[in-house]
C-alpha cells in the first residue's frame, strides 16, 4: 500500500466517527419515538403470544414489554449510527477521488510516490 492510501485512511478515521454521532443526533430527533412505539407494540405482540391474549400484569409480562422496547430502540439507532458513518465515510472517499481535501476545499495536486529499489 502506498503511503499516500495510509494517509487518506487514517484521515477517514475521525470522519467516520463524526458521521456516527451525526447519525446518532438525527436518531434522537428522527427515530426515537418511532423505535420506542414500534419496540413496545413488538414487546405487546411477544407478551400475547407468550402469555396469552389479554396480557395481565405479571412482572415477566412487563418484562417481555420492556425488552421489545429497548431492542426497537437500540436496533434503530444502531441503523441510524451505522448509516452515517457509512454515508459520512463513502462522501469523503469521493471527494478524496475528486481531489479535494476535508480541510479548506482546494484541490490538491497529485504527487507520484517511487517505491524503493530492491
């Protein structure tokens, strides 16, 4: 790999790392209440399944409720924080391809890198 590639990887580093707490901001404003409704209608749906139709209010009851709750929850927004860093990281590879740097927007001129003899 030449050093130019190893440069642009570890510059891509903290921009994935910004596009997962972007997507981890839109979560909260988007998607948390869809997740909570969603998780707490799939925990209703489980509990009726489990421990009958009319669901009484046993503690494992409640329980299988709260655990859809938090598995809607921490699925969405892991789909939330995994699409921007892949959006936030695809967007920086192609505007490295294009040549234009993150820092100020210039383009930048390209410079040959010789490997060493041997």
């Amino acid at each position: 790999m030449r050093k130019n590639s190893v440069a642009r990887l570890n510059r891509a580093n903290p921009i994935t790392f910004l596009g997962g707490v972007l997507g981890l901001a839109v979560f909260l404003i988007v998607g948390l209440l869809p997740s909570l409704l969603y998780g707490g209608y799939a925990g209703v749906i489980l509990g009726s399944a489990i421990f009958g139709a009319p669901i009484h209010e046993s503690v494992f009851a409640q329980a299988t409720v709260v655990l859809g709750v938090i598995s809607g929850v921490l699925a969405i927004g892991g789909i939330f924080v995994l699409g921007g860093a892949i959006l936030a990281t695809g967007v920086y590879g192609l505007f490295s391809m294009l040549g234009i740097e993150a820092e100020g927007g210039e383009v930048r001129e390209e410079v040959e890198v010789e490997k060493p003899a041997g």
